[in-house]
C-alpha cells in the first residue's frame, strides 16, 4: 500500500509539472506574440482626434490671407468682402470675432507681430492699416497710410515697430507703429509683389513682379543689392535675424541667400511657378510650395530637398514654425496638410469647401490659422496623436522579463512532493503508535 501511494504521488508530481511547463510555454509564447505585434505597431499612426478645431468663422467673401501671433492667441485675416477680422483663441470660441474693420475694397495681405500686439492690413482701396490687439473696446485703426496704388503685400517687425508695405505702383515703403508718415520710400520698375522683414526690423527684403529680389537696410532707401531672376517673384520670406532670406520665382526656381552675397548660396529647380515658400526663425529650415502640386522641405546646408510631398492641386500658401519642426501647407485641392520635419507624410490633414488661400502657424507650431475660398477662416490647436493599437491584441498582462521556467517549477513541485510524503509517513507512524 505504501509503495502504491508513493507511486501515484510521484506519477502525479510529475504530470503537475508537465502541464505547468505546457502552461508557461504557451504564456510565454503569448507574451512574445503580443511584443511582436507591439513593434509593429509602434508607428505613431496619426487620429485626427489629436488636432482640435477651435473655431470656424464664415466671411462675406473669399479669405485672402491669415496671420497668428507667436503664441496663438490671436487670429487675423483679410477677406475679400473688404473687412479685416480680429480673433482671440478663447473669446472668439462662440464663432465670432472680437471686432472686425471696413475698408473701401478687398484686403490683399495682414501681418501681426509677436511680441506687441499689433497688425496691419494691406487693402486694394490703396492704404494700409495699424491696429493695435489690445485695445478691445475700439475697432479704429491706430493710423491709415494711403500709397498710390492698391497695397499687395505687407509685413511687421516681431517687435511691432516698423511696417513695410508694398503697392502694384512699384512703390515699396517703410514705416513706423508711431506715425503714418514714412520713414522712407523706394521707387522699383514693377509691382511689388512680396515683402519680408527681419525681428527687429533692421534688413527688408523685397520681391518684384520684374523678376528682381532686393535687399533694404531700415536706415535708408538705397538698395544694398538686386538679383534677377527669370520671371515674376512670387514669394519672399527672411529668417528672424535677417541673415538669411529666400524667393520663389515664376522661372520654376527658389533662391537661398544670405545678406553678404548677391548671389544665391543655391537654387533649386521645381517642375512650376514657385508660389509661396518659408524659412524657419533660425534660418536651418526652408519650405517652398510649387504649382507643380508639390511642396519641398530644405536645410539650407543643401540644395537637394530632405523631401518633398504630392497634393493633389497647386500650392498656395506654406508656414513653418519657428524651429522648423512643423510645416504647414495650403493647397488647391481644398485641403492643408500638417507635416512634421522629418516625415514626408503629413500626420494630420482637413479638406475645406474650397481652395485653401492662407495658412499660419504658431511660434511651436501647436495653433494654425487657415483661410480658404468658402470664405471661412478657421483655429485649430494640435496635440500629439494617439497610437493605434491592434484590436485582436488589446490584452496586455505584464509578465516581466520572462515567464517562469521549467527547471523552477520541476523544483517547486520535487519539494511539495517531498514534503507530501513526509508528512505521509509521519501520519502512518502516529497512526501505528497510537494503535
């Protein structure tokens, strides 16, 4: 009987252990199966659940253009129904503006700054406007400055000191936030199509609808240098210290300069019409949209593009925010597109009911204004996206390093087993002392 009972215990040890072992290997199995899948999965796969639209305002006419303060706190655009909008990212959340001012035509071109709250509006009725973002209660401008001919462009210093503004009268002038009185003007041979100017206000850069790209000092109206390139200037942009700047042009090229040189450091030959282009507040990163329906993404150390993107319609309107991380893209096929630096796959995209016209970014790129020809102006503010995670793997059991293997349960069960027959023995030994 003894022997039997010993027997049927070891038997019964052992099957224990064999199926703990058949147990751990299919745990562990799972465990490497679901890491597995893990790795794959770990792609940062965009939600638009990630990007919040904040608001939407419909206009009386197309959006001409937008601008956003450093932090996002205010929107400004320019419609098409001849108004100028002011925006606030918490106080305009019930759809409407804080204020928004008449002029006597379509607005051509807004520019806010960032470190004082002012903006300035270019309008076809041939002035150009200051206001100033703090002062809620009135909608009037701090001055008008009336050109010639009809305004086409516009641009602030950071700090809101100095203004420049261009007309399709050839005129280019250079203000001051204090009086509409210019501080000086300069007469070019064409329409002055694009204008850009550094932080402080000190360099200006100037593009023509000639063909010509010019560089300013504040203190005078003599150019410090022209370079000509084959057709229309589209687009100019400066990074903040001036140092750097860059053109696209209607002869399918973009330009990087900097100020010491009138030759471009580089070119760069696209498959269009250059029509809008960027550079990042330190001058590394470059981006330039094409009617060729792509957008090219630079460091300026080179010329080759570190990628380019296909929409499906021409590119109106690029922002960059201040480090280059970030670039956002307008296009004609209804839709702007948010891209990270290092990816030329957007991680989040939103399709209006028509054209995209303006976009602009935040000083870190987490706010985003868009104007498009359904006559809307649109806040967004983004945040990282989710992970998206397989729905046939949404068990996840912490297991640490590893599952428990088949030597430690051998032992764990050789020593229960052990301690079962001693406990058997000594039982059968009082059994036989008391009887």
């Amino acid at each position: 009987m003894t022997k039997k009972v010993v027997i049927i215990t070891l038997f019964l040890i052992f099957m224990f252990t064999c199926n703990s072992f058949i147990f751990s290997h299919s745990i562990h199995s799972r465990i490497i199966h679901i890491q597995q899948n893990q790795t794959v999965l770990n792609n940062d796969i965009p939600k638009n659940s990630g990007t919040t639209l904040i608001w939407n305002y419909t206009t009386g006419d197309d959006i001409s253009s937008v601008a956003i303060s450093s932090i996002g706190n205010y929107v400004v655009a320019g419609s098409n129904d001849n108004h100028t909008y002011l925006f606030n990212n918490s106080k305009s959340t019930s759809k409407k503006p804080i204020w928004n001012y008449t002029t006597g035509d379509d607005i051509s071109s807004v520019a806010i700054s960032s470190e004082i709250d002012f903006f300035v509006a270019g309008s076809n009725d041939n002035h150009t406007y200051l206001f100033n973002t703090s002062d809620y209660g009135s909608k009037k401008p701090n001055w008008n400055y009336t050109g010639g001919g009809n305004v086409k462009t516009v641009a602030i210093s950071s700090d809101g000191n100095y203004i420049v503004a261009g007309n399709d009268v050839n005129q280019l002038v250079l203000l001051k936030n204090s009086s509409s009185i210019p501080m000086w003007k300069h007469t070019m041979d064409d329409d002055v199509s694009s204008v850009a100017i550094s932080s402080d206000g000190y360099y200006i850069v100037a593009g023509s609808a000639s063909g010509d790209v010019y560089l300013f000092y504040k203190s005078s109206n003599k150019t410090r240098w022209i370079f000509s390139t084959g057709d229309y200037v589209r687009s100019v942009a400066i990074s903040s210290d001036g140092y750097y700047f860059v053109a696209g042009s209607n002869d399918h090229e973009l330009y990087l300069f900097n100020k010491e040189s009138i030759m471009p450091l580089w070119s760069f030959t696209t498959g269009n019409n250059v029509s809008t282009v960027a550079i990042s507040a330190d001058g590394n990163y470059i981006v330039a949209g094409s009617e060729d329906n792509k957008t090219y993404f630079f460091s300026k150390s080179s010329k080759v593009p570190i990628w380019s993107y296909t929409t499906g319609g021409a590119i109106t309107s690029v922002a960059i925010s201040s480090n280059g991380n970030f670039i956002l893209v307008g296009s004609r096929d209804n839709k702007t597109y948010l891209f990270e630096k290092s990816k030329n796959t957007p991680i989040w995209s939103y399709e209006t009911k028509g054209e995209v016209t303006s976009v602009a970014i935040s000083f870190n790129g987490d706010y985003f204004s868009v104007g498009s020809k359904d006559n809307q102006v649109y806040l967004f503010k983004w945040a990282p996206a989710e992970i998206a995670h397989d729905e046939d793997d949404d068990l996840y059991i912490d297991y640490g390093e590893s599952a428990i293997s088949f030597g430690i349960f051998f032992i764990i069960f050789l020593i229960i087993g052990i301690i079962s027959l001693i406990l058997f023995y000594k039982r059968k030994l009082f059994l036989n002392f008391s009887s």
